[in-house]
C-alpha cells in the first residue's frame, strides 16, 4: 500500500492543477452532463485528468470506465486528495446513486452504455422518486408505465425533482402493476430527459434560486430495454438506491473537519469571541466544539463500516437510516454552532452590514435543515430503525 500511496502522490502532483486544491464555492462546483458549465478552465481539465484515470468513481471495475481499485486503495486516495486540499471534480448523482444500484441490477449492456459516462461525467442524472401524493409514503407512488409492444408509455408527475431542469437522463420509479400490493407492482426504469412528453417546471425558493422541480411525463415512449431488473421487482432497487443516497447525505455530518482552515468552528469561535493562549475564549463554546468533533471523528469510523457493508450486503440494510439520522443531525449541529459564535450577525440575508463568512454561515445553517428531509425525514428514519433494528411493534 505504500507504494500505491507514492504513485498516487506522483499522479495528483502531475495532474491536479493548483487552482483546484482549494475549496471553492457552490458557483465552482462541477456537476458535468451535456451542458457542464465550469468556472475555471482548470476545473474541466482536473473532471478530465480524474475520469481518463476511472478516480471519479475509484472502486468500479475498469471494464465500466472505473478506477479498480480496492476498498484499501481508494481510502488511500481519499487520504492524499484529502491532504492537497483538493476539490470534488465532479459531483453526480450517478456517481453516488444510479452506479451503485446498476453495478448490481443493471445488465450487461447497461452497464456498459451509462457506467463510463458516469465516470466521465458526460450525462448528468436526476432522480424520480417523490410524488405529490407520495413522499414519505414512497411506495404509494402513482406514475403510470403501460406496457406497449416494445416499449412503455409513462404518465404521472415527479415533485422535488432536484435538478431536472439541468438533468440528461432520469432514473424513475414507476407503477407497473396496479392491482398488486403498493410494495408489490413498482419498477425502476431509465430514459432521456429530452423525450417527447416530458417537462419540468422549476420550483423557485425564497432564496430566488431553484434547485428543484416539478417534472411531467405524458405519453412519454420509454423502450422496454431501460427496465432495470426485473418488472414489478423495482422496489428492492428503490430501497438499496435510497441507502446510497441516505449514506451521501449522512457524510455530511462527518464534515466538521473542513477542508479549509479559515472556515472552522474553532477559526470562527476565535475571531467573533477571542482567543486565551491560541484557545477559544468562551469554554461553553469550546466544550460544543470538542464534543462535536468528537462525535464528528467516531462517525466518519462508523461510516466507513457502512460503506464496506454496502459491498458485501446483498440486501438493504436499516444501518443507512441510523447513519443518514445522526449524520443529518449532526451537521445541523454543526452549523447551528457557527450561528451561536457569530450572533445578531447571523440574521442578515444580504446588504453591507454583513461580510460573506456571515452571510454563507446562515445559508448553510439554513441549508442543513433540509438535510433532515431529502432522502427520507428524520421521523421516517427513525420508525425504521424502531421497527427493523429495535423491533419494536406498529
């Protein structure tokens, strides 16, 4: 391992641009697809360099464009991008949701069409899950796929659709079955964002912004060959996508060690409350920091056992909903910390009375809010840990 440590250290020297081993800000983030936009030159480059290699997507097989790497090598990969301070070239849900569910689901020519563009970061993929009748109750799902000849005709409408407005492909869950159980008549099926019959609407936030979306499919012609699994058997796909999801948005909690130093609670506490001998000041303060980082460093253990079950478990697993809980929960933590430390300072949306730390610490406080939502709430995690690890009764 250490002489894989050594190559991979030569390799980021080699290819990782400087201007790319900082943080960046929400506006340098890459997502890829069609119509990738990149804020710096480099920023396309560096998605090049790591998705040539198969880094963007470490442990997937070579043959589907990925790294094949070990689970070893890929921490040691981690560790070294972790230590140059470099940032995500490329953020996916493909990357973190779809490729994991078609390494295990998909078939052959499946795999071989979408995996590599993942890797690459050519198509951009969104999810269709929620409903406006069907959130939390997922599996209460109305949109319809009728079977014709050789293909589907799919009508309903998507709610909460993040990023289908700027989104390639959809992976979508579908009703295919409507006289069996919920559970029972669901399948999981792939198609183009650009097909005919298809719209979005973008839902637009207080912030202006819109990230998501309301999304209609009529009579939209889906080929029978972007089923994935088998028909009706879609749910079993849904839940181990959902644990992949829930372990990506848990790793927020485990953030608390923040790539950049200007931007910790520890940095925070000591420009807003002073500094004793290079310590906090205020040790009420202090002691929320320690505590936290503690809980922060035992997760981020904890989440790597998730990671290694999620390779050897043929089945979904309730550890994702206890991991997404505190995990979720623990970021929120975090950032209700930094609001603490900055005060009356926290308050302000926008205007020259507030500096730009003021005002991304309450849109990240603000932001970490809805971490206990997407991907199933906090009150659906814990009935699933209540009912399939504590076994207790309805």
């Amino acid at each position: 391992m250490k002489e894989f440590r050594t190559e991979v250290k030569i390799w980021l020297a080699e290819h990782c641009p400087d201007s790319m081993r900082t943080k960046g800000t929400e506006k340098d983030w890459v997502w890829g697809g069609k119509n990738a936009a990149f804020s710096h030159p480099d920023a396309k480059l560096w998605l090049e360099n790591m998705g040539a290699k198969g880094w963007t997507c470490p442990t997937w097989p070579s043959k589907y464009g990925g790294g094949g790497l070990s689970y070893e090598q890929s921490l040691v990969l981690k560790e070294e991008l972790g230590r140059i301070g470099a940032r995500p070239p490329l953020l996916s849900f493909g990357v973190d949701m779809l490729g994991p569910v078609l390494l295990e689901f998909g078939s052959e020519k499946q795999k071989l069409e979408h995996l590599p563009k993942i890797v690459r970061g050519e198509i951009r993929w969104c999810q269709g899950y929620s409903e406006p009748g069907a959130g939390s109750d997922l599996a209460g799902l109305q949109t319809r796929a009728e079977e014709e000849e050789n293909h589907y005709l799919i009508n309903g409408s998507k709610i909460w659709t993040s990023f289908a407005h700027q989104a390639d492909w959809i992976f979508c869950l579908v009703r295919t079955n409507f006289e069996a159980p919920k559970h029972e008549g669901i399948s999981f099926i792939l198609f183009d964002m650009t097909s005919e019959g298809v719209s979005v609407k973008p839902i637009e936030l207080i912030s202006g912004s819109s990230q998501f979306c309301e999304t209609f499919f009529d009579n939209v012609r889906v080929p029978k060959s972007n089923l994935v699994g088998e028909k009706n058997e879609g749910w079993k796909i849904a839940k181990r996508l959902l644990q992949h999801e829930r372990n990506m948005v848990a790793g927020m909690g485990s953030r608390g060690k923040s790539k950049n130093p200007k931007f910790t609670m520890e940095n925070q506490a000591k420009i807003y409350l002073g500094d004793i001998d290079n310590k906090v000041s205020d040790t009420k303060v202090r002691d929320k920091i320690t505590l936290h980082k503690m809980d922060s460093q035992a997760f981020s253990l904890t989440l790597k056992r998730a990671a290694q079950e999620a390779q050897t478990n043929s089945n979904p697993s309730p550890a994702s909903s206890m991991f997404k809980y505190f995990g979720t929960e623990l970021n929120k933590r975090r950032w209700e910390i930094m609001m603490d430390i900055i005060g009356t300072q926290g308050l302000g949306w926008a205007g020259d009375h507030f500096s730009d730390r003021e005002l991304m610490t309450t849109r990240e406080w603000l932001r970490s809010k809805g971490n206990s939502i997407e991907g199933g709430t906090s009150e659906v995690q814990l009935n699933i840990v209540s009912k399939r690890v504590l076994k207790l009764p309805d």
